[in-house]
C-alpha cells in the first residue's frame, strides 16, 4: 500500500527534497559595477554630494576609504550608502595609492572626459546649470518653451 504523498505548507515533500534542475536567475553577468579599489564613484551625500571619488581601500562590508585626484574630496572613509558606483575603474590604482599615483591614474584614464561624455554626467552637470539659472534664465527658458510649443501647434494645425 502507498501512502498520499506528504505536504507541508502546500508543497510536496518529495518535490522539495530534490534540488532544482536550473538556477532561477542567471548567475553569471548579473552585475557589472563591483565595489572594488580604483572604482570611481559619485558621492550623493553629505558637503561633498556631486563629487567623483575613487575608492582605494575596503574598510569593511559597509565602508570604503576614498580620495578624489583633484583634492575636491579628502581622503575618508565614507558608507556605502553614500556613493554611487560608476561604470569607470582606474586601471593603475593599487590600494591605499599615494595622492601622486591617484592623480597621475586619473588623468591617465580620462575619468574626467569619460564622465562629461556619459549620460549620468551630462544630466548632472545639466541639473547643476539649471540650479544656479537666476530669475531672468528662467524667464528666458519659459518664453522660449512657449515659443517653441507654438511652432509645433502651428506646424500640426
């Protein structure tokens, strides 16, 4: 004689006992921005948000120490949760690099030019110029989005 089959929460105990024939999500190429020494990062907190860093040592699972070539942002240990992982790594920057080799790997790789060519950092910068427009630029932007939204009423009449 054969028993039913046991369940436990709504499962098959005989089901759940073997182990799944494929992965439910890829495993690899899921994630392309890694927390690694050299990865450049956007700061998004704090007095230095909106500052590109590079990270060159590993603290912990929840901070990492940083220094920007350009002196903008001190060498500190920031959390985690305060940077943005870019998709730029510096190629020669060994951990904890002197202020020297940092710069020297930074202007070597372009980080600069690489970033003001990229999507993320033209909206950053577009954002940025758009803070410090005063009341006539926003005037200015107004009148010609008018001006513009009538041209294209005009041409779809």
């Amino acid at each position: 004689k054969s028993s039913p089959p046991q369940t436990v929460l709504g499962c098959d105990v005989q089901q759940c006992k073997q182990p799944p024939t494929e992965p439910a999500m890829p495993v690899a190429g899921s994630f392309t921005r890694f927390v690694e020494v050299g990865r450049v990062v956007l700061l998004n907190y704090g007095k230095e948000e909106g500052k590109l860093a590079v990270i060159l040592d590993i603290v912990n699972g929840n901070r990492v120490l940083v220094d920007s070539a350009d002196g903008s942002v001190p060498r500190q240990t920031v959390c985690l949760k305060r940077v943005a992982l870019t998709d730029f790594k510096l190629s020669k920057v060994g951990r904890n690099a002197r202020a020297k080799t940092l710069k020297a790997a930074w202007a070597a790789d372009e980080v600069d030019a690489k970033w003001a060519a990229s999507a993320w950092g033209k909206r950053v910068a577009k954002r940025a110029a758009k803070a410090t427009t005063g009341d006539f630029g926003r005037f200015k932007a107004r009148v010609a989005k008018k001006e513009l939204s009538n041209k294209v009423k005009a041409q779809l009449a």
